[in-house]
C-alpha cells in the first residue's frame, strides 16, 4: 500500500492536518508536555497502524475464504468426474460381462487405489511427525542464554 493510500486511509494522519494547532513551543513548553505530546502522537500513530494491519488482514481473508471455496468446487467437481467415469467404465466392461461383474472389477481399483494412496500417505506422516527439530532447539539455546546471569 502506497503512502497516500495510507493517509486517505487514515485520516487522521493525513498530512493535510494544521500542524501549527497541534505544534508544541520548545521554549514555553515543559519537559512533561513534549514527552506528553510525544506519546500521544506515538499513540495514535500505533492505533492508527493497528486499524490498518486489520483492514488488510480482513481483505486478505476475504480473498483467501473466496479462494478456499472455490478449491472445495473444483474437489467436488473433480469427485464428480471420477464417479462418472467409473459408471463409464463399468458399463464398457458390461459389454463384456455381467454388470455384477463390471461393478465389481471396478469397486476393486478403487480399493488398489485407495490402498495406495493411504500406504503413501501414511508414510509421508510418519517421515513429518518430529516437529520442528530445529525450532525446539533454538528454544532450548534461548532459554539456556537468559539463566544465564548478566555481567
């Protein structure tokens, strides 16, 4: 986001704002007051940042659930595909042999495939089941460094 998108967002901090209203005489003005106006700028620089952070996070996951939605048409779309394709060939295989029969033979690919890709699957979990080795030893090392006494 560019700046001037920023600051229509934020109108607040636009730079079009009196600065002399809000300005501060050094001279007049005590310790206490500059530090004052200082933190609430900061402060609602801060929220302003925030506010933003969540505008962006709320498109963002608009965008993503939009996404995921139409992933999950594609996986039924897809599912639909196969199941016809199995009815396709069930009734090829009908004009060779009873329907039982083509039905069968067919129910049974899908078991060699379904067998397979559960094995595979499997497999790939047990390789993933140690989380993050390298994480839970930088823990560890962070840990170790802050018992330690300082100086």
């Amino acid at each position: 986001m560019s700046g001037s998108e920023r600051l229509e967002t934020n109108p607040g901090l636009s730079l079009g704002q009196d600065s002399r209203r809000d300005s501060i005489n050094a001279e007049e003005s005590s310790l206490g007051e500059i530090v004052g106006k200082l933190m609430s700028d900061v402060s609602a620089l801060m929220r302003a940042e925030i506010a933003l952070a969540k505008a962006e996070a709320k498109e963002e996951a608009t965008q993503a659930g939009k996404g995921a939605g139409m992933l999950a048409g594609a996986g039924v779309a897809g599912h639909l595909v196969l199941v016809f394709l199995s009815l396709a060939l069930m009734f090829l295989l009908d004009a060779f042999m009873p329907i039982g029969w083509a039905a069968l033979i067919v129910a049974v690919l899908w078991g060699i495939a379904a067998a397979v890709l559960a094995s595979t699957g499997r497999k790939n979990l047990k390789k993933a089941t140690p989380p993050m080795q390298e994480t839970v030893e930088t823990l560890k090392e962070d840990a170790q460094w802050a018992k330690k006494p300082r100086g």
